[in-house]
C-alpha cells in the first residue's frame, strides 16, 4: 500500500468537509434554513441520476456525478457568489481558479488532474455532460426556491428578467426540465414572489 498516496486522499476527504460551512442563498424546500454546498452537491447527485432520461444529449453519469460533487468545492476558499451578484461575479473567475490551484493539489496528482479536469469542463459549459451539469445546478435552487414560497427571491428583490437571463443555456442541457421550471418561475411571478419586468 502507498501510504503517502492514501495520506493524500484522507486531506483531501477532510478539506471537502469544509464546504459543508459554505451556506448558499437559498433555503431549503421547508424554507427553515439556508442550504449549504455539500447538502446543494447532493441533491444534484441525485437529481442527475434520476433525471438522466430528460437530458438533450447522451450523457455519462460516470462523469456527471462526480463532477456536480466537486463543482463547488472551490467556494471553501473562494466564497459563494450569490447567483445575481453581479460585483462578485467580476472576480468569480480568479477567485475559484486560485482556489482550485490549491483544493486539487492535495490528492494524488493523477486524480488531482482528473477531478481538476471535470471542474474545468463544468466551467466551460461545452460538453453534453456539463450542460446537463450546469442545468441541475441552475435548475436545483429554482426547485428549492419554489419549495420554499419564494423566500429567497423575495429578500433579494429577484427579477424575472434576472431569472431568465440567468438561464439563457439551462434548455441546452434539457428542453424538459427547463420548461418545467419556467412554469415554476410564472407560477412565482403570478405569487408575487419575482418581480415581473
């Protein structure tokens, strides 16, 4: 056994721990809480896979699951940026990649690579596996904000037009399930939930 390879595997284990301390805007569908990214992680896992009938092209779950798990890992040193957030969203970019620098460089360098690798074709946004990706994270606080009354929309004054223009490539990774949403988000319009404009 190489001990040193399963020392690095075991920090790596531990310093993902940490990104159950980033809470994210939303709260969860009971509206008590705000979730965090780990809890926002798992429940794309299990969107993904259960999901994987509606996605707009063939994809593999081999590769989707493990990158919606570590596609926020960086936010333990980068932060979360709020969806809307357009100040945050100027040093997003520089932020998570000096995250990713470090965060990946614990674990053995072949899978420090891989897991880097995945992270990075999640941001490009161009394979069918990241725009099935991007769409469950784009789709999972949508639900979750549904779930919840709207909470979060209405403390954050949400636009429908920011909702939207948020969501322009969501249908790329499903026609269906975007569709679905945007019945969710009229629904909210209609509640007073999102401001309509």
């Amino acid at each position: 056994m190489d001990m040193e390879r399963l020392k690095q595997q075991m920090e790596f284990i531990v310093e993902a721990d940490k990104v159950k301390n980033i809470f994210r805007q939303n709260y969860l569908a009971d509206g008590e809480r705000r979730e965090n990214d780990a809890e926002h992680s798992w429940h794309m896992a299990l969107m993904a896979v259960l999901l994987k009938e509606y996605a707009a092209e063939e994809i593999d779950l081999a590769r989707v699951l493990p990158m919606v798990l570590v596609h926020d890992l960086v936010e333990i040193d980068a932060g979360d940026t709020y969806a809307y957030d357009e100040a945050g969203a100027l040093t997003k970019a520089e932020r998570e990649t000096r995250a990713a620098d470090r965060i990946f460089a614990i674990l053995p360098e072949n899978q420090g690579k891989w897991l880097r690798g995945l992270w990075e074709e999640f941001e490009a946004y161009e394979t069918a596996d990241a725009k099935y990706a991007h769409m469950l994270d784009n789709c999972q606080p949508l639900l979750l904000n549904h779930a919840s009354g709207g909470k979060s929309w209405m403390e954050h004054q949400v636009k429908k037009s920011q909702i939207y223009k948020r969501n322009q490539h969501t249908g790329e990774g499903s026609g269906e399930i975007w569709a679905y949403m945007q019945t969710l988000v009229e629904e909210n319009i209609r509640l007073g939930h999102v401001i309509d404009e």
